[in-house]
C-alpha cells in the first residue's frame, strides 16, 4: 500500500511510513488534491496538526507489530560459511592424528626391539666390519685360520685387540654374498674347544639410514660378559677348514648378560694335513714397504672403479695398471707404511692379478676379502 500522506510505499506489516511516520491505522483525513504537498512544513490551513510533533509521539508509542530498521540503516546479514569448511577441518583433524600415531608407533617399536634403522653418524668409506662408539669408528682387522683352534689361542693371546662396551655396536660394510650375515656368528673365543662346539650370542642386525648399499648395523642388546669375542664365519671341519674372524674384547662387560649363548658342534677331522697355519697380516709402524715371503696368497677382489695398480706402495708411484669392480686378485702381502688419501689412513696391499700375470700395490681400503 502506499502512505496516504506522502505517497511512499509502505510494506505490508509496517505500521509507519519511513518516509513521514504516519500511522497507518489512523483514517486518512480528506487532503484537497489541489493543495501541493510539502515535505518538511506544516499545512497553512486552520485545521492544521503538527506533524513532526505527532511523528515524534508516534515514533516513541509501543508498536504491537514488527518494527523495521529506520531508513537508511541496511539490514543485518549473517555471513555464510563455505560448505566445505566443517569437512575439510575435520580432514584435517583425522591427518594430523593419524601422522601423530604413525610416528608414535615406530618409534616404540624403534625403542623397544632396537631393530629399526638407525641414523647414520660416522660411517666407514670401504669394506669391513667395525665397532662404533658415538662418532668414532674402529676397524677389526680380518683373520683367517685353518685351525680355530689355534686360531683361538692366538687371538686370546693378544692383549692389543680393539675394546667395545657391553653392548657394542658394529657397522659391517660388505657384499652380501661376500659376507651373509645369515652364516655369521657372535663367537665368544673361549667357547671354543677342541671337541667340535663353538659358543655364541645372538644379535640383532637392522638397515643404516643414510647408509650405503650392504652397510648394515650388529648390536648385541643382551649385553656381553667381560671377555674376546669375534663376528666369524666358520666353514668345514673344526681345525681344517676356511675360518674368518673379527676379534674385539669387553673389558666392562655385564655382570650377567640377560641372554643366553647357543652352541654349535662342528666336525673335526682325525689327521688334518700337515703344514703351518696361515698367520695374520700385522701392520708395524716402519716406514718401508716389505717384500711377500708367500706367492700363493689371499683370494680378493677391488671395490671400486678405475683403481691404480703402482709399482710402489706409495701415492706417487708409478701406475702400471687399473684395476676395475669385482676383479679377482690375489693378496701377497702388505706394506709397513701408511698413507693418507681421501682422510682415510691406511697401508698398502701388494697384489697379484688372478691369472699370475703382474703384480702391484693397491691402497688397501680398495681391496675387500
């Protein structure tokens, strides 16, 4: 409807008219069509009432009905979420709880089995095994007997082997096929006897993080008595066989391991052949190379690619050959002096070529048994 006094339409359900405030529920007074409206001033005539009094009054009276916002004030409007907000919050809650459960879970497991992979720390460059302690590497010298037996009296006799804690933790860095840890022991070296059984300890072995290709972590989470032990394969009879040890001792070893050690028995032969058994290289600190008492030598081979055969045991001697991944050579010997390459202080192994046809020194770390 419109205002019978202004002419601005009214909406329905509103009492006053927003542009003057008439009350639309008074009767409308006969207005004189020829008299000119004026917005603003009163009408000059004696029955005049003033409207701006009377707006006012009526503006102020209780309104039984719904008032409007007054002119010129825009509605309220609620802002509107996206349909998509409450789903996707919750997305997002599911995935960080799930993130928070997957971290959780291994690092339990991590925490109580000691099987997950570890952070790389200090990590060797070449082939071999190792005890690590914090950043400090110490590598096992490799020795081969024939006879374990005499192999064990030997490596008990020497008071110079590397110490580990109770709980050592070793790198070994090896092919696979080179040394499967399948078939490698944790000997304890006085369990070994003459009858043919041969004491050891179980370990646990886990992937190193960051590590290179075969590098894989030993930990014995039992502990170990004070004494010599040895990571070993051990094939054949008991004293005539192809035997490989890498000795360490626990001088503060565990007042008693929570584990238990296992036995194995190995055959051993009644007349073994006669002949010395091969001793172990040993490294002195002279400064000159020595020259091979045996040709027959130590089956090896080169881990790595485009390495320099020299005719001397020495970084600037003459190269008389390169040697390529995986060729088979045979070890003849060692040097009495080191060198440094690479940060890697080491001797020199003086080698033969598989088919006997030259001979020349290679930097140790490139040669693996």
């Amino acid at each position: 409807m419109n205002c019978p006094s202004c002419g601005t339409e009214i909406p329905l359900n509103e009492r006053f008219c927003r542009n003057c405030g008439y009350d639309t529920t008074i009767p409308s007074p006969t207005i004189n069509a020829a008299m000119p409206t004026l917005r603003g001033a009163p009408f000059q005539t004696p029955t005049h009432r003033d409207t701006a009094a009377e707006t006012a009054q009526m503006w102020a009276a209780p309104s039984t009905g719904p008032i409007s916002a007054p002119l010129g004030v825009p509605p309220t409007t609620t802002q509107r979420r996206s349909p998509l907000f409450i789903p996707a919050l919750v997305g997002s809650i599911i995935l960080a709880l799930t993130a928070l459960s997957v971290i959780a879970y291994f690092a339990l497991r991590d925490k109580e089995t000691g099987t997950g992979a570890e952070t790389a720390g200090t990590l060797p460059d070449h082939f071999g095994v190792f005890l690590r302690d914090g950043e400090k590497l110490t590598e096992l010298r490799r020795l081969d007997f024939s006879d374990a037996i005499k192999g064990r009296d030997a490596m008990l006799g020497d008071a110079a082997l590397p110490r580990a804690s109770a709980r050592p933790v070793l790198i070994l860095y090896a092919e696979p096929q080179d040394i499967p840890t399948s078939d490698l022991k944790l000997v304890q070296l006085d369990g070994i006897d003459p009858g043919g059984n041969v004491r050891h300890w179980s370990f646990q072995v886990a992937p190193v993080e960051g590590g290179r290709r075969g590098m894989k972590q030993i930990k014995i989470p039992d502990g170990l008595a004070s004494g010599k032990y040895a990571l070993a394969l051990m094939r054949d009879y008991l004293n005539e066989g192809n035997h490989k040890f890498w000795p360490f001792q626990v001088t503060e070893g565990v007042a008693t391991p929570s584990g238990s050690p296992h036995t194995v028995t190995m055959q051993v032969k009644a007349n073994p052949s006669a002949g010395p058994t091969p001793k172990p290289s040993v490294v002195t600190p002279t400064p000159r190379p020595t020259t091979p008492t045996s040709t027959d030598g130590t089956l090896a081979y080169c881990n790595d690619d485009n390495v320099v055969l020299r005719g001397t045991p020495s970084l600037t001697g003459p190269k008389v050959n390169k040697l390529m991944r995986g060729q088979k050579l045979w070890v003849i010997g060692r040097s009495t002096n080191k060198s440094s390459w690479g940060g890697v202080t080491a001797d020199w192994a003086h080698v033969q070529l598989y088919d006997r046809s030259q001979t020349g020194w290679v930097f140790s770390p490139f040669i693996s048994y």
